[in-house]
C-alpha cells in the first residue's frame, strides 16, 4: 500500500510538473507573439506615416492645374509666398534656411552649456548637488513648448535682445534659437552626462596615478572617451530642435525669407504647416497639398542627419569591459 502510494503522489507531482511547464511554455510564447506585434506595429507606423508623405508630395507635384510646380523649382527656388499673389511660388529654400538658422541657433547655445553642465554633474558635483541639479533639469524638459514661445516673445527678445540692439523685432530667429535651446538642454545634459558617467573608472584611476589633476583627467581623459555618446546626445537634441514647432510658430514669425540674418524673422517647415493647417486653405487645394511636400523634406534632413550620426558613432565608438 505504501509503495503504491508513493506511486500516485509520484505520478501526481510528474503530471503537476507537466502543467507547469506547459503553462510556462504557453506564457513565454504568448509574451513573445506581444513583444512581436509591438514591434511590428511600430514598423508599420513608420511605413504608413512615409507612404501618406510620399503619396501626398507625388500628388502635389502632379497637380494639373498647377503645371509649373516642379521638383526643381521647390528646392531652388528662392521665394516661397503660397497664399500670396495671383501666382503662388513654391520655392522651399527660405524655409529650409529658417530652419536651419532657428537650429543652429539653438545648438550653439545648447551645446556647450549642456556639454559643460554635465561634465560637473559628471565629474565634480556631490551626489546631493547633482540630485537637485537633475531635477531641475528633468523640470525644463517637462515644460511644455508653448510656454516657452511665450517666453521667448515676453522676456527674451524685449529684456535680453533688444536691449542690445534696436534691429530685434518683435519677431526674431535669435529669441526663438535661444528658446529651443533651452528646450533642448535637458536632452543634452542627460544624454552627455550618461556617456561621461559611463566611463570606467580604472582610466580615472589611471591618469591620476600619473600625476593628472581633475581638470585633466576631465578634459583629456573623460570626455575623450565618452566623446561617441555626447555627440549621440547632440545629434539627438538637433533633430528635435529641428522638428520643433510651437516655439517657432509663436516667436520666429511668419516671414518666408532666405536670410541669415539672426535679428529679423523667420519662417521655419513646421511653423509653415501649423499655419497651413490651422488657417482656411482647402484641404485639396496646392497650398494644402505644399505642406507635406515640406513634411517630406523635412523627414529627409531628419533621416540625412540621422544616417550620418549612425555613421560617425559606429565609426569613433569606445567600447570598455
């Protein structure tokens, strides 16, 4: 009786073990098929957002009762006035020259506060300072846009530009440049100090051993080595600034000018499609249709600085064990 016993609890435990890893096998396929169709879903997204752009631009250029819109003409032509005047002119190079002024703007200031900023966080703030400084930052980056457009137009152009010179409209390229770039100043800091903190310390270690001091260990040393991340987090942080819009929108103006000129106002691609859409052009008219024409190009300076990042970082990459 005893052995028989032992038996069933035996044959019970073995059909017990079964179940559980039938069950096991049931769940970790079932995590899998979802982590799959995520993946999937957000592949899809991208293709479907590029084919609206690409099938929107190919009907803009196709347009029939507008013949002398051409691919040439969008991207060197020099005037850009789609709700002006009896002939409309679709040259995109004023707004592609807006944008590019808003952003460097925006990184020449970014860059090297942010870079510096997390090189003390990184290397000479105590854990209770970098605690503080790091919330305040995580504060800047949860500020939404808008607020700082606004600030951009009622404390930066009229109480820190104007003062300077008198040629700084209410409208400007600088006031919404510095706006952005603080905006983006947050994405800098995190992004370099991460890089930065991820250097060993044996080669700290190292170059102390050797007679460095902190601001050379720091400057020859550190960001030498975690150079790859920190020019991930600038690349990163252009590619937002150039998409950004609301900043732009309120305090670069609407002026669609090719100018290099950081005192007078601006048009950038994404303020031009805010006004297309928030304003009365038919939705199957060219002014409509012009703006995904710019969505486009604006997709192909993103994905341009996105590959040539790609490369640079896999090219001066640092890998430690």
């Amino acid at each position: 009786m005893t052995s028989i016993a032992a038996r069933n609890a035996a044959e019970i435990s073995q059909r017990g073990r079964l179940r559980s890893a039938a069950f096991q096998g049931f769940f970790e396929g079932s995590i899998k098929v979802v982590l799959t169709a995520l993946t999937l879903l957000s592949v899809l997204t991208t293709i479907a957002i590029i084919a609206v752009l690409i099938e929107e631009t190919i009907g803009f250029f196709t347009m029939s009762d507008h013949p002398e819109i051409s691919i040439w003409s969008f991207f060197t032509g020099t005037e850009w006035s789609p709700l002006l005047g009896a002939k409309p002119l679709f040259g995109v190079l004023p707004l592609i020259s807006g944008t590019l002024l808003v952003t460097a703007i925006a990184g020449i200031f970014a860059m090297p506060v942010g870079l510096l900023t997390a090189v003390f966080l990184s290397e000479y703030a105590s854990p209770r300072t970098r605690t503080i400084l790091k919330s305040v930052l995580e504060v800047l980056a949860g500020v939404p846009t808008v607020v700082y457009g606004f600030f951009a137009l009622t404390f930066i152009t009229p109480y820190l530009l104007q003062p300077l010179s008198t040629s700084f409209g209410t409208y400007n390229a600088m006031g919404a440049g510095i706006a952005v770039g603080i905006m983006i100043l947050p994405i800098v800091c995190s992004l370099s100090e991460d890089a930065l903190r991820a250097v060993p310390q044996s080669l700290r270690d190292g170059a102390y051993a050797l007679g460095a001091t902190k601001s050379d260990v720091t400057a020859k040393v550190v960001i030498p080595a975690g150079l790859s991340g920190v020019v991930a987090a600038f690349l990163l942080a252009l590619t937002r600034a150039i998409g950004e819009t609301m900043i732009v929108a309120l305090a670069a103006g609407g002026l669609a000018h090719l100018t290099a000129n950081p005192s007078q106002q601006v048009q950038t691609m994404t303020a031009y499609m805010v006004q297309i859409f928030l304003g009365d052009a038919p939705a199957a008219g060219v002014e409509y249709r012009s703006s995904y024409a710019v969505a486009f190009t604006l997709f192909l300076i993103t994905f341009i600085m996105t590959w040539t990042g790609a490369i640079i970082l896999k090219r001066y990459r640092e890998e430690y064990e």
